[in-house]
C-alpha cells in the first residue's frame, strides 16, 4: 500500500483556482451605476470568489464593485 503525504483536494483546487484568475491589464473598476466612483483604473485580477486584487496588494469585496469595464 501507498500512502500519500500530500492531500489531492489540495492540488485539485490550485489548479482549480489558477485557471479561474481573469487578469486585465487596463480596467475599470465602478463603484455605481451612472459611472461617477471610480474605484481604480489599471491592472486588476479578479479572484474567482470574486475578490479583485490590485497591484497595491488590497483587494476590493464583490459588494463594493457594481461593474468592470476591461
């Protein structure tokens, strides 16, 4: 019997969550509808829980973002 020390679900979701990251170079990123909160323009990765992770190293909650033009 082999047993191993390193857990599957661990490598499936890496790769899971790797392949689900959306990066754009040049977005941006609107707090409202009308278009007048601009959260941040630039490079973005949205997360796949949704999050999007700036350059800086913050990252804004889905709830705080109405749209993202790319």
């Amino acid at each position: 019997m082999v047993i191993s020390t390193t857990s599957v679900w661990d490598e499936v979701a890496d790769g899971i969550a790797a392949e689900s990251v959306i990066e754009y170079e040049k977005a941006t990123v609107y707090g409202d509808y009308k278009q007048e909160r601009v959260l941040h323009q630039g490079r973005i990765r949205l997360l796949p829980n949704g999050w999007i992770a700036l350059p800086t190293g913050r990252l804004l909650s889905p709830e705080a973002v109405h749209h993202i033009d790319p």
